[in-house]
C-alpha cells in the first residue's frame, strides 16, 4: 500500500525535510510526498481502493500501535493508497474534512506545518517497523 502525504506549502530544504526525507528512506513501504500551494491547486485525484486521513487537531488521537493497527487493517482489507492530507495554517475545508474516511489529531496543541509533517513521516515509519516486528 502506498503511504501518500499531500501537504500543503513548500518544505525547501530545511532541517525538517531532512528529518522527513530521513523516516521515508526507512519505511519498506511505497512512499510519495505531494506538495501543493498555501492557496489554490487541486488535490491529486483520489486513486480507486483508496483511504484518506485528514490532519485535524479536532480528529482523534491515536497511539503509535493504533495507528499501525488502522494501516494494517487498510492494506489487509486491499486499500492501494493512503493519503495523509495536511492542511495550509487555516485547517481544512469542511469539504475535505467530511470526506475523510478519519480525522487524525496529534493532540490540542497547535504545531508548526512543517513539523507535523515530521512527525508524521516519524509516526508512519513506526507504524510500518511495529507491522514488521520490529522494535
């Protein structure tokens, strides 16, 4: 199953890109990362057999074996892709959040774009070694 976030904003080269690029070289996984503008341009089209989480600091919280648990159950059931949308400063569109098959929240604290996508990239990395057995 393809891991895919879809971020709002440029990265460039920043200690944060690197902190992502370095998780995504260690996941075993199909990886892509899509970066999009602050405003405007289209989400890439949503591939068949698909599941979307949306990062939402009002979606729920979960554990680092829940969230493993969550991609197993979606790449045993036959999903090709999962799509980690991150949004620009103002959050998502209603849209967007409506169709998310889950709102995912790394807690109520408010965190740096850039940063979220690190911890993600962190997050779907320890989701994939858990999967592995891997410690």
């Amino acid at each position: 199953m393809l891991l895919h976030i879809i971020a709002r904003g440029k990265i460039g080269r920043s200690p944060e890109a690197e902190l992502v690029d370095r998780y995504l070289k260690r996941i075993a996984w199909p990886t892509r990362v899509t970066e999009l503008p602050d405003r405007g341009g289209n989400l890439p089209a949503v591939a068949a057999n698909s599941v979307t989480v949306a990062l939402d600091e009002r979606g729920e919280a979960l554990s680092s074996m829940e969230l493993a648990k969550k991609l197993e159950s979606w790449r045993d059931g036959g999903k090709r892709e999962a799509r980690f949308l991150l949004g620009a400063a103002d959050g998502h569109a209603q849209e967007q959040r409506d169709g998310a098959d889950l709102l995912l929240s790394f807690g109520s604290a408010t965190w740096p774009h850039l940063l979220v996508r690190a911890m993600l990239a962190e997050q779907l990395f320890r989701a994939s070694s858990i999967l592995a057995n891997h410690p």
